[in-house]
C-alpha cells in the first residue's frame, strides 16, 4: 500500500505519436532558452555557476539611482552610430596610418569606413628603422604602390594626399610624378608635397598639379616650379610655399590661375623683393614668416581679417595695407618699425581685436585708443618705454621683456594679464630704492594696482622653481627675483583647471597658495595632491600624461605654512600655504 501510495499513475489513452510531439516541443523550447540549454548539455554544478554569474551581470548593469529605483545602463557606442563623413573627417586627424588601421578591428562598420577612408598620408621618414638608405627607398615605394592599387585605384575621389620624401634624387623624381599623377587623377582636394632638398638639387612640381581644377589646398615645401605659366586652379583656396625660390612671375601667376584664394601663406622662401596681393577678392589670411631679400609688402583686400608678417633681422621690411577695414587679427614682427608708421596703420583698422607686437625694435611710444580691441601682446621691444592704452573691451594683455616702462592702462574689463620679465641682471638691477628694492619691482606693484579697476582677479607669479597663485590681488609680496612671470586671471575661469594647464608647463619645486581660510579650491588642491593614487588612471589612454603622473613626493605642515593674517578692515582671514614638490624625470 505504502508502494502503491508514492508509485506514479498509469497514464489511460496514451498516445505514443503524442508523446514524441511534446518532447519535440520541449527539445525546441529547451535550444530557444540560453540558460535552460544550458542546464541541459553542462553538468550540474557547472550549469550552476553559470546561472549564477549570469545573475551576477545582471546586476551589475544595475544602477540605483536617488529614488531607490533600479534602471538597467546599456553601454553604447555613439561615435559609431555617427554618419561616416563624419568618421572620416575624425580619421583624418590621425596622422599615423597605423592608428587608422588599427581602427578597422573595431567593428564592420569601422572595417568599412577605413576601406573607404579618403586620406592618405606617406612618410619616408617612417622607413628609416629598416637599414640602409636603398632598403628604405625600396620599401617605401613598395608601400605606396601597394597602396595606390589596392586603396586608391578603386576610389572615385580623395580628400588629401600628402607626400613626404626625405631622401630625394633623380630617380625618385619618376616615382613621385606617377604618384601625383594618380592623385590628381582621383580628383585629389588637398594635396601636400614636401621634399627635404640634399645640396642644390630641388624636385619640380609637374604641370598635371597646376592644372588640377578639383585641388581646394596646395601645399609646397622644398620644391620649385619651372612650369607655372599655364596654372590653373580654379577651386584653389588655401596656398602654402616653404623653402622655396620665388619671383614676382610666380606669386602673379598664382593670382591670375586661383581666384578663389583665401589663406596665403609664405615661409623661409627667398628671391622676392616685393609681394603684391591686390585682386585677390576671398582673400582672409596672409602670412608671411622671415623671407630672405623681402623688402616690401603691399596688399590690398577688402575682405582680410588675419594678417601675420614676421621680417627677419637686420632687414628692412615695409608693410602697406590697403582697403583691409575688416583685419580683425594683426601680427607684426617688425625691426623697422617707427612711432609714426605704426600710428599711421594702426588707425586704418576700426574693428581690429587682437594686435600682436614682437621685436619691433624702433617702437619708442606706443598709444592704442581703440574700442573693439581685446587681445594685445607685446614682446622684447627693445626701446619701448611709453604706452598708453585705452581700450574698455580689452580682456587679455601680455607683455615680455628684460624692462619695465611707464605704462597707462584703462581696461575695465581685463579679465587675464600676463608679464614675463625675462633674466637681464644689468637692465633688471638698474634703478633701485632705498638701495635694495628694484625699480622694475615698483613699476610691477604700480601695474597691479592700476588693475584694481578690475575686480575679483586671480593672480599666477611663477619664477624659476617657485609659483604662487593667490585668490586676491591685493597684500601680494613678490619674490625677489630676476626671472619673474605673473598670470593674472579672471574667476571665471577655474583656479583649479588653471592649475592644471601651467603644472603640465612647469614643475616648480614650490607651490605657495595664498587664499581665505575656507578656500574651497584650497581644500581641493590639497586633497589631490596628498591623496593621489601610485599609478593615477586619468591618462590611461593619452601618451602625454597630465603632472599627476610625475609628482613624487608631496610636503607640506605648520612649518611650511604662515600664520592667519587679517587684510583691510574685513573680517576675511587669509593664510599662505605652502607645497615643497619632487618630481621623477619627465
């Protein structure tokens, strides 16, 4: 009976065609469910474990948030779900082609996009590791040929093509006209020709490139141009020219062929004497860098906003603008240039934000009354020694030097001042007060005060293996030193990130920080730095790490930091705090 009691039921009507049905339904059932066939085809204890660890991810997806609630987070790939001109335009800052490569393992998507990556970039000097210089000549060219067959041949178009050779001769001449011939033929945009020249022998550019209307960027460096009379590109609107012999025929015969340029520039070139930029009607920038015999410079653009002309030394260079009310940025490296030049041409541009002064010797008297300007840097103007400066939307002001000189500012709105006073023990110690204070130690004390019109400004001193930052202007002792630089900031901008940005720059041995005794960015500063991790994760995946990775050893304690002290009349307690650094080598 007991038997009876726990034995199973005969089953009445049983089909045996039934029975094969419901066990195919449940092998089927069983396929569908991961877990369940996986119970199936694993041992006991290992199906488990796999249950378990199932159960464990998912609860790491799991995220509580403020209300208690759980909200699964599913990881998403954005930057492939971006449309692929868009990929393409971020691949193209890589300069490496190996870092582009490497991109295609990410995904199909990745694989495609650099199957139809429209850049290319070939450097010779990549090769060098390879041997000697026949072995490297060799591979490189194996490498472009490789390339233009198997990555260029089935392209409709190219966005850029740079060519950088190291090891030029007459027989890679050849080989460079097939492979510019080829890009051109894929109806190439931007295209770079660089040529490291050996002794007197210059590789000619071919008239197939001054001929091909589809280039919008053409760039040359160490080059020549014998074939210039029949160039014609009409989509042309960044030129570039390095190191190059260049006459007058060949800049007019640019601006007859490309009327559509916008950026022209001209570095370390020689054989002009005058440039002339006049028809060109799109033209916005023009830069010229320290070109040799350059004597005169002469353009007219309405539409000009950026303008750099660095002359050389010792050389006499004119500068002429004309018609250019719309120059907006205005870089001068001139050693010629006069108080009344300056004034006479400065005058000619209403809405300019931004003049850069650098080695203009001659400059004695400096007087800028301007409404729109907001940047304005001077550097080692030798015999500098007046300026007046009333400008209500200046917000930056830079100065870099060996001297002090009388100086007016009316700038209301000066949000960051920066002065460098750069090691010149004669022009630093001459001139002092009651025998041991500086005289330039004085006009740097006036300055600041005259930035009190500026209120809530943060101040930066670094010289040599000391920085000091301070959350107030005022009651600031500066260090007694010939090499001095002081940053001056507006709160706006983080003390923290500013931080940031100079300790990558410089690592001082000390680091004073004068601040209320509540300073948040005090407390801040200190926690990072005495509770930094051994190996810190925040530049896992940058090459140039942030100062965190090189700071060694931190000290800091009573007796490096001063006693409380009151400022004014307020009742604001301010302290200075001070960090002794070690550092491992970079």
């Amino acid at each position: 009976m007991l038997w009876k009691r726990f034995s199973r039921p005969k089953l009445k009507n049983r089909n045996p065609s039934t029975d094969t049905e419901r066990k195919f339904s449940d092998n089927k059932r069983l396929r569908s469910d991961p877990v369940n066939r996986t119970l199936q085809t694993t041992p006991k204890r290992k199906a488990f474990d796999t249950a378990t660890n199932q159960g464990r991810v998912k609860k790491k997806r799991k995220m509580r948030d403020g209300s208690g609630v759980d909200e699964r987070t599913n990881t998403v790939d954005r930057i492939s779900e971006l449309p692929d001109p868009i990929i393409l335009h971020i691949l193209s800052f890589l300069r490496c082609p190996k870092d582009v490569t490497r991109t295609s393992v990410l995904s199909k998507k990745w694989r495609s996009t650099y199957a139809s990556f429209l850049s290319f970039d070939f450097d010779q000097k990549r090769f060098k590791a390879l041997g000697g210089r026949e072995v490297q000549q060799a591979e490189f060219k194996r490498f472009v040929e490789s390339s233009l067959s198997t990555r260029i041949a089935p392209l409709v178009w190219i966005q850029k093509f740079r060519l950088h050779i190291t090891s030029f001769g007459p027989k890679m001449a050849r080989h460079i006209d097939h492979w510019l011939c080829a890009a051109t033929t894929k109806n190439v945009k931007e295209l770079e020709i660089s040529v490291e020249r050996k002794r007197r022998l210059r590789y000619s550019v071919p008239q197939i490139v001054l001929a091909a209307y589809t280039l919008t960027s053409l760039k040359l460096y160490g080059c020549k141009l014998d074939k210039y009379k029949d160039m014609k590109l009409p989509n042309l609107q960044q030129l570039s020219m390095k190191k190059m012999h260049i006459n007058h025929n060949i800049i007019q015969s640019f601006v007859r062929g490309c009327p559509m340029i916008e950026d022209f520039r001209l570095i370390h070139a020689d054989g002009l004497e005058a440039l002339n930029l006049s028809t060109l009607v799109k033209l916005n920038r023009v830069e010229v860098h320290q070109c040799n015999g350059l004597e005169r410079v002469e353009i007219e653009a309405p539409n000009l906003e950026t303008l750099w002309c660095y002359g050389k030394k010792a050389q006499v260079c004119n500068v002429k603008l004309n018609c250019c009310e719309n120059l907006r940025s205005l870089t001068l490296k001139d050693t010629s240039m006069t108080d009344e030049l300056f004034q006479d041409q400065i005058n000619k541009f209403p809405v300019l934000e931004k003049l850069v002064l650098m080695e203009c010797d001659t400059l004695e008297r400096l007087t800028i009354l301007s409404y729109n300007l907001k940047i304005l840097v001077v550097v080692r103007c030798k015999k500098l020694h007046e300026a007046i400066v009333d400008t209500p939307n200046l917000h930056t002001f830079e100065y870099t030097g060996d001297k002090t000189f009388s100086f007016s500012l009316t700038a209301p709105k000066l949000q960051e001042a920066k002065l460098y006073f750069e090691s010149s023990r004669k022009a630093m110690s001459k001139g002092c007060i009651e025998g041991h204070i500086p005289l330039w130690m004085v006009n740097v004390q006036e300055f600041l005060g005259s930035l009190n019109q500026s209120k809530n400004l943060n101040l930066v001193v670094r010289h040599k293996k000391d920085m000091l930052i301070s959350e107030d202007l005022e009651g600031i002792e500066l260090p007694l030193d010939h090499d001095l630089k002081l940053e001056i900031s507006n709160p706006s901008t983080k003390l923290e990130d500013l931080l940031d940005s100079l300790l990558r720059i410089t690592h001082p041995e000390t680091l004073s920080v004068v601040s209320p005794s509540d300073s948040e960015f005090l407390k801040l500063l200190h926690d990072k730095m005495m509770n930094r991790e051994e190996n810190p994760a925040c530049c896992r995946y940058y090459s140039r790490k942030c100062w965190l990775h090189y700071l060694k050893d931190v000290k800091t304690g009573d007796s490096l930091t001063s006693a409380l002290r009151r400022r004014d009349s307020s009742s604001t307690l301010y302290k200075t705090t001070a960090f002794k650094l070690e550092w491992t080598a970079r």
